[in-house]
C-alpha cells in the first residue's frame, strides 16, 4: 500500500516536470483559449491556435502515454489549428499546419495520429527546397471518430459522423456516416 502511493507522487511529480519541459518547447504565442492537458503539449508556430471548450489531450490508460506529447504547429502567420468543442484526442497526435486545419465539435482522435494540411516542399524536383505552394484546408466535421495511427494529408474534409479506421490514410474527402479505412483510404461501409 506505501509503495502504491510513493509510485503515484513519483509519477505526479514526474509528469509535472515532464509538462514544464515540454511547455518550455513552446513559441506559439496566438494561442486562444484553454485545454486539458494529461499528456504534454507542444504548442510552436506563428499562426493562431484556438481551443474550444473541453480539448482534452492525452489519455493516462493507453498507449504512448508515457513517452510522446502532443504537438500542434501553424507554420506561418497566416495558418491556423482550430479545435471545437469537447473534443478527445489520445496520446502522440500532431496538427501542422501551413493554411488551416479544423477539428469540428465532439471529435475523438485516437492515439498516434497527424493531420497536415501541406506537402511541406514542393514536389518538383527542382524546387523540392522550398515550401508546398498549395497548401489545402483540412475539416473534420462535427462528431468524426478517427481511430488509432491515422494520417489525414491536405485537402480532405471528413463528414459529419464519419468514422476514419485505424492505420489508415486519408488522401481524399469522405461524406458524412460512413465508416471508411485502408491506404489510401476508401469507404468501406455507411452508417
């Protein structure tokens, strides 16, 4: 019993430590609103970060909890992450963003998964030092379930209720109710 509970001021003090050197990390300073934090977070970039109520970040009985953080990146001044409200994300999840990424109201994202919304260089072999010229808007829309190590890549929008399977990769924009899965992503059945 006196063991259980040193294990868990250890671990308090440990993830407090853990949270302070990860926050330390931090540079974005166009960040509006709060989050709920289990796991550290990383917050970098020169755009605009907005939380809704509720974004919880991290889940304690999961994988990946004890040695990732979460990382959320508007690359530029123009770019934006934008969260909606009573969103659950597990832990190990990044959003880069060079345009806009936007997580809807009551989404739930499973552990290890990235969003981007650019190629992050450009394709052509020639010009493959610089930046994507064509970034395109991410959107999950409202109620989405994305399930464990998903990758969503520019352009896509998710419709309402959809549920993205894990280990997949989403390449393309999907309607709303439906369940779909793979690499590249396809529907595999609707709701």
């Amino acid at each position: 019993m006196t063991s259980m509970i040193i294990n868990k001021i250890i671990s308090k003090i440990y993830f407090g430590v853990l949270k302070l050197a990860y926050s330390a990390k931090s540079n974005n300073k166009a960040s509006e609103g709060e989050y709920i934090a289990k796991q550290p977070v990383v917050l970098r970039g020169k755009g605009k970060i907005y939380f809704g109520e509720s974004v919880k970040f991290g889940v304690v009985n999961s994988p990946l909890f004890y040695n990732t953080y979460a990382y959320l990146e508007p690359r530029n001044e123009y770019a934006m992450i934008k969260f909606g409200n009573h969103v659950n994300i597990n832990n190990s999840f990044s959003a880069v963003a060079e345009k806009s990424i936007t997580i809807s109201d009551n989404v739930l994202i499973g552990y290890n998964c990235s969003i981007m919304d650019s190629n992050f260089h450009d394709l052509k072999p020639s010009k493959r030092n610089q930046t994507d010229p064509e970034p395109q808007s991410v959107f999950i829309s409202k109620n989405v379930f994305i399930g464990n190590n998903v990758v969503i890549l520019k352009g896509v929008v998710i419709g309402e209720n959809s549920v993205v399977a894990a280990n997949s990769i989403v390449t393309k924009s999907f309607p709303e109710n439906v369940v779909i899965g793979g690499s590249p992503a396809k529907i595999i059945s609707k709701l």
